[in-house]
C-alpha cells in the first residue's frame, strides 16, 4: 500500500482519523531515538495466540505501554515471559493505525538489569572456577539416612514449610536444626554465611541452602563471594536449592549437590521412608537367610566335631583299652591251658619215661640190686669173694648177705 506524506499540508487541510493516524505514525517513525529504545516495565495482560505472536503491556507506577513480539521474534526470545516480570524491551515506536495506539514492536528482552548482573555473574564465575572452588573433585557424597539435617532460608518463606512437610513425609526419623537468614537485599549475604557457620557448630549430617523463585536480582545474593566461599568452606557436605529448576547460582556451583528446587533439596538428603521400609525388609530377609546357612554351617560343624571328639574321647580309648584288656587275659588264659596242657603232656611223658627207668620198676619184677659195703653197684660176680658182706636191695624192703660162692657167666660158644 502506497504511503502518503502529509507534511507540508497540515496547515491548509482538514485531515481524517486515518490521515492523522498516519501522519503520526510517520512522525514517530522519523524519531531515530523511538526506533531504536530500551523501554523498563513490568509485563502484565500477557497473551499468546495461536499465531504465535505475543502480546503484552508494559507498565510502570505511572504510565502503560502496548507491546507486540511477532512470531519469528518471539522463537528466539530466552525463557518464558511470565506476568509481574520486570524487563527491558527493547524495539521501536510505532502506530497500530487500526486502533490509533501507539505500541512498541519489541525485537529483544532482558531481564531488569540482566546485562550489568549476568556479566558480573559470567566475570565471578571464572575467577572463583580457577581457584577451583568449582572443581568435582570437591564434591563430596551425601549421608545415605542423615540424622540431623541443616537448613539455611528464610523463616517466614513458603520454602522452608514446603521443606518441612517433604522431610515428614519422607523421613521422620531426621532432626531438623534451621538456621535463619536473609536470602534477599543487601544484607544477605552477611546472613547467609553467618547461618551456614552457626548450623554447621551444631554437627549435622547435612546442609541445606535454600530459597524460592525470583529475579536474577532476587537471587544475586546467592550470586555473592562471600556466600560461595562460605560453602566451598563448610565441613559440612551443602546442598543448594535456589529459585526455579531454571535458575543457576554460584552458590549451586560450589554445593556439593545443587537441587533444582527447595523441595528437590529436600527430597535430595531424605530417604523415602517405603524405600527404607523395602530395603529393610530385604536386609532382614538377607540376615535371616545368612543366620540360617551360618547355623546349618555350625550346626555341621558341631556335628563332626562331637563325632571327632567321641572318637577320641578318653572314655572312647578306655573302653577299647578295656575290650583290648579283655581279649590279652582270654587270650593269657588260652596261652595258660596251653602251655599246661603241653606241661602236663610232657609231664606225662617224662612220667611214662621215669617209670619206664625207675630202678624200682625193675625190682617190682622180681630184680635186686646188691651193692658192697661201700654201696657201689655190684654189676659183675667176678671179683666177689666168698664170706665178702654185700647189700641186697629189692622191691620191698632191703637186707645184708654174705657171699658164699662166686659164679661168673661163662662166655656162649
């Protein structure tokens, strides 16, 4: 559409609505300050269309102003434009002829004071990570069931409830110690650190550092060197959960575990009590089974070691010395009849050969025996004389003779 310039005829004409709507728009077009401007305000009356354009209105304590992101414009932006935010849009000035209302046509946003802030963040941030207050090395794990749990926030802050209710819920078992603090304004960070030394003199098992959403201004003092330093410092292992699941703070950084919420952190240092009740019974079913197999294992064990010991028991070697006792004196006594028995046999043989050269045995048979007076043996009549006294022995009874006549045996032809 072909655009007019009205310039020179204002004075000498009568313009319509839509002439001068026109004009005005050219005017302000004109104006290379309103083509190229920062605009601050807080976003309010926020709608997205199904074009997806963004419409809004920016608004301070005195004054509103119409705004309008165009789709292709709108794709870039970073983050998500939320009512009661307060930005800087930037653009240019011109006029919606429709509704003869001048807006401005926004190009790109920041939060207030996000360019100053967020290059402060940028410049600290490195110089604190070459320190290496940053480094993962420092990390630490945390306490599996902690028994005390610390946590630095605002009293009077819907987080610190919200914290509360999640460590009931969870784990009941914990005592928790809260140390208050200013988590926002200048003050802050003086607090902050003050509460992080005085919970950590109280020995807990775990540190939370925590406050809700807000401003990259309203977290800045999370943002603050004396506060991360204060956490890199802590004996303590710290877990932070500050502002959105979006927002990112040094202090996230130098923690040795950063939540993305207050409610994360609390759930982060808590055990769910049903995991504990099922980890619970699976450790007493573990422990009974293992009771059961070292009680079958001693039970056997202290079935061969009765057996090792009744067989070698005293009692065990005395009653085999007894058996054994028992079988030498049998076998003493067969030994003894034995030896008797081939006693009495010889016995009886010697008895047989004794009666058989018993000199009695031949007197019994009619024999004597003559000795001389000297008892020496007559075996020969030679060398007898007559009238030579001799001993006569017989089988009953002895008496003395006299030999009258010798004889001597003739030799036999």
């Amino acid at each position: 559409m072909e655009q007019r310039s009205f310039l020179p005829y204002l004075r000498t004409i009568s313009l319509r609505v839509s002439d001068l709507t026109l004009y005005l728009r050219q005017v302000l077009e004109s104006d290379l300050l309103l083509q190229d401007v920062w605009v601050q305000g807080e976003i309010s009356n926020l709608s997205r269309p199904s074009s997806g354009h963004i419409y809004f209105t920016l608004k301070d304590e005195g004054a509103s102003l119409r705004c309008v992101i165009w789709r292709s414009t709108a794709q870039r932006l970073r983050g998500n434009l939320q009512n009661g935010m307060a930005v800087e849009a930037h653009g240019r000035i011109s006029i919606y002829e429709r509704d003869g209302q001048y807006q401005l046509y926004v190009d790109s946003m920041r939060l207030t004071g996000e360019g100053w802030l967020y290059q402060e963040f940028l410049r600290l941030k490195a110089r604190l990570e070459q320190e290496g207050l940053f480094d993962p090395e420092r990390k630490r794990p945390l306490p599996p069931h902690p028994k005390v749990v610390g946590i630095v926030t605002s009293p009077t802050g819907a987080a610190l409830q919200d914290m509360l209710n999640i460590l009931r819920d969870r784990y009941p078992l914990c005592e928790v110690i809260v140390a208050p603090a200013q988590v926002q304004g200048d003050n802050a960070p003086l607090t902050i650190t003050a509460a992080l030394r005085a919970v950590c003199r109280q020995n807990p098992d775990v540190v939370i550092l925590a406050r809700g959403g807000g401003s990259l201004e309203d977290l800045w003092a999370f943002n603050d060197e004396r506060v991360v330093r204060a956490i890199a410092e802590c004996p303590i292992p710290v877990v932070t959960g500050i502002g959105h699941e979006t927002d990112f703070t040094l202090s996230d950084f130098a923690a040795d575990l950063r939540a993305p919420t207050p409610t994360g952190a609390a759930v982060a240092v808590s055990p769910d009590r049903d995991d504990l009740r099922r980890e619970l019974s699976g450790t007493i079913d573990a422990l009974a089974a293992a009771f059961g197999s070292r009680l079958d294992q001693l039970t056997g064990d202290l079935d061969e070691a009765t057996y090792r010991l009744d067989h070698l028991s005293p009692l065990r070697r005395v009653e085999n010395d007894r058996q054994r006792l028992d079988d030498l004196v049998e076998r003493a006594k067969r030994a003894q009849k034995h030896i008797l028995a081939l006693r009495q046999a010889r016995s009886q043989a010697l008895a047989g050969r004794w009666a058989a050269l018993n000199p009695l045995a031949v007197l019994q048979r009619g024999y004597a025996v003559v000795t001389d007076t000297a008892g020496r043996v007559l075996h020969s009549s030679a060398g007898l004389q007559a009238g030579q006294d001799v001993h006569v022995r017989l089988a009953e009874g002895a008496f003395d003779a006299q030999v009258t006549a010798a004889h001597p045996d003739q030799p036999h032809p």
